[in-house]
C-alpha cells in the first residue's frame, strides 16, 4: 500500500534536504554513538533505521515494548543485514531503577534520542493515566537529559509535537511544558527538538486501526471535520535525524507548508484506503447500523463507514507548527523550517510545577481539575477544551 498516495501525496517531503546534507549526514553517523529512547515506536523505529543505515559506530536502542522491539530487530535485519559497530536493543522503562543502572554501567553516547512520549489526546480522560503522561514526556525527558549531562554527551533530542503551539490538550500542553524543561537545561547541554504532524499508519493512530478494522471485519470509523497534515514513517525519521544532528542549540525543526504539504480529513483518507483496497465506502447513520453491515457488506464489495463531526475533549480544529511571536529561519533548508529560541523560561513556573507534582504523587490523590488548574498557571493562555466525551466512549 502505497502511503503517499493515501495522504495525497507524489513525492516525499524531504528528498531535497536530505540529498543535499547527505555526506555530512553519514559522516557524522558513522563517526558516532546513539541511545534511542522509545525506539520501538513508530517515530522511534524510523529514526533507529534512519541511523542503522548510515552504519554507526554504537546504536542502542531503548523501549519499554518487548514485543516492539523483537520487531525493530527483525525489520532492520530482513532490511538492511548488519553493521561493524555495537547494535543492541534493551527492552527497559526509562522511568525505572533498571534503566538507571543501565545508563550508570554505560552512559557513554554521542547522541541520545528520546522518542518516547505518551501521545493521545484520550490518554487525558482519567487522573491516573494524565500523571503517567506528565511523568513521561516531561519528567523521564528532565531526567535522561541531566543523566546526559553528567556521562558527557555531545546533544540531546527529544520529539515535541505540533500540539504544543497554543496547546487546547493536556497531550500538547504536556509537551509545551516539556518544551520549557528543554529550555532550562539547553544551558547545560545542546538541545533540539521537533514539531511535526501526525505520522500516517503509526502505532495506535486511527489510521493504524484502519487496518486493524479490515481484519477483523469491523467498520471504519472516522471524523469528516477534522483536517489533520501527514508525514509518512520514513519522513517522521529524516525530520528527527536532522534536527538531532543539523540543529542548533534550542533549534525546532517543523515541516515547511507547500503544495507537497497539505491538510486532509481522516473521512478522504479513509475513502482512498478503502477503494485502495477494491470496496467501496457505504456510508451508515449510526454505529448500530454500521456493525450489523459489517457481516454482509464486504462480499459485496462495499465497506460500511460511518463519518461524523468531532464532538470529544481536546481535539484542535486545525494544526499549527509555530505561533505568531517565536523567530523562523525559513532559509536554511528547502522543506524544513526552523524556530530559533533563547534560553528564556521561568524558573518559578518550573519550580512551581515540580513541588506540586511531587507533593500530589506523595499524597497518592489527585483529581484531573488540579491538574489542569497547575497547567492553567504555567500557560496562562492555555484553552483547554472540554466537552465532557471522550474517544473511549466512541467506536
């Protein structure tokens, strides 16, 4: 199946740049060591082969999925064979003594990658899981970057998200804060991040389910207002692997906006991957209908769908990679825009969240309001949106 054409594409976004800074790209690949966090992931495993094949001297690879990393494994071995230098996989949370003791018995990386992220906007639905979020993408991002420092690496990157430009979700507003961490220790060690769209087919995204649906002779499902950009795997990779090796300090690499570049509804891609399938979408009114379909329909070439309007918490109408008042360098490649940034955060707001954060945890209580409250007073312009439904509660 071919992705790009799903996504209404012809051509990948960063051939050009890529092209252009390859020498320098398997130079500096081939001359040094990685540590991949969350590496079996869907970004994760592309930013792996995206290194892997550039033969470097030391790739480890880090991820709390066993399974995911069999996978990883299998995929660059039936891809790309073998490689002179130390490649090892360590299926470990990063949040862990173990990993800990992992980093303290070695430690010693050129780059260290953090792709790990709690990245649903469901994921907020529930006090509990919105802790594990915050815990995830900021506070095991706080501390793999001071244990960075302390073993003498040359640069950290970690994966932020388009969500994080005027946040309206816990996800992007998790991930804005996260940001502000970056800038913090950025005065310690060089930082760069990422800013990118949704990646098309990766792991626990809705149109990974498409697939998921199709096996199991279930109807797609899929919101007709929501107008998202897409990256493919491979695209997601080349973004992170620049910026980690490309980047200035504080750099934010985002995909520029072209005609190769443009915004698509979940309902379009779903028709174009059903008729890349040979069925035709038959549109249903309600999930009951949809459902009882399912047992007839695909014999008969048709596939029942049912498209409405996004009526749950936290989805942002429309996408954004940078906001009015952050400085652009829109020059220095051809696809990829760069947001430059001074080490300005508030130590206050910093210290503010990590004593509140810590004291809930000692408590063992917390409602989801408190938070919320807590990343009010450190975005002001936060615009949390709720509506009181979730994706949970939907097919």
């Amino acid at each position: 199946m071919n992705i790009l054409s799903l996504i209404g594409r012809s051509q990948a976004l960063f051939n050009t740049d890529t092209h252009n800074y390859d020498t320098e790209l398997k130079q500096l690949v081939s001359s040094s060591s990685f540590l991949v966090l969350g590496g079996a992931g869907s970004i994760g495993q592309a930013v792996v082969k995206e290194i892997f094949k550039r033969n470097p001297k030391k790739l480890h690879v880090v991820d709390i999925s066993e399974n995911n990393l069999v996978e990883v494994v299998r995929d660059i071995r039936s891809s790309f064979g073998y490689i002179d230098g130390d490649f090892q996989t360590f299926a470990l949370d990063i949040g862990s003594v173990e990993y800990d003791a992992f980093i303290q018995n070695d430690g010693q990386y050129d780059y260290v990658l953090n792709l790990s992220a709690l990245k649903h906007v469901r994921s907020e639905k529930d006090p509990f899981t919105l802790m594990r979020m915050i815990n995830v993408n900021v506070f095991n991002t706080d501390k793999t970057i001071q244990q960075s420092i302390e073993n003498g690496t040359k640069k950290y990157f970690c994966v932020s998200t388009d969500k994080a430009a005027n946040p309206v979700n816990m996800m992007g507003a998790s991930k804005r804060i996260m940001e502000m961490f970056l800038m913090r220790r950025s005065e310690t060690i060089e930082i760069s991040t990422a800013r990118f769209a949704n990646v098309a087919f990766s792991d626990g995204s809705l149109l990974h389910g498409f697939n998921q649906r199709i096996q199991k002779r279930q109807p797609i499902v899929a919101p007709n207002d929501i107008k998202r950009y897409f990256v493919t795997p491979q695209e997601s990779g080349e973004l992170c692997l620049m910026s980690c090796l490309l980047g200035d300090n504080r750099d934010i690499f985002f995909p520029k906006l072209s005609e190769d570049l443009h915004l698509i509804t979940f309902a379009d891609i779903a028709v174009r991957y059903l008729k890349n399938l040979g069925y035709q979408p038959h549109l249903c009114a309600t999930e009951d209908e949809a459902r009882e379909l399912a047992k007839t329909l695909p014999e008969q070439g048709k596939w029942p769908c049912l498209f409405s309007a996004s009526d749950t918490t936290g989805e942002k109408d429309f996408e954004e990679f940078f906001t009015d008042n952050e400085t652009l360098d829109m020059q220095r490649f051809s696809n990829l825009g760069v947001i430059k940034n001074e080490p300005i955060y508030d130590e206050t707001k910093l210290a503010l969240f990590e004593q509140t954060i810590a004291q809930m945890k000692q408590n063992k209580q917390w409602t989801k309001q408190q938070i919320i409250e807590l990343f009010h007073q450190i975005i002001p312009d936060f615009g949390h949106k709720e509506t009181g439904k979730y994706l949970d509660g939907k097919m």
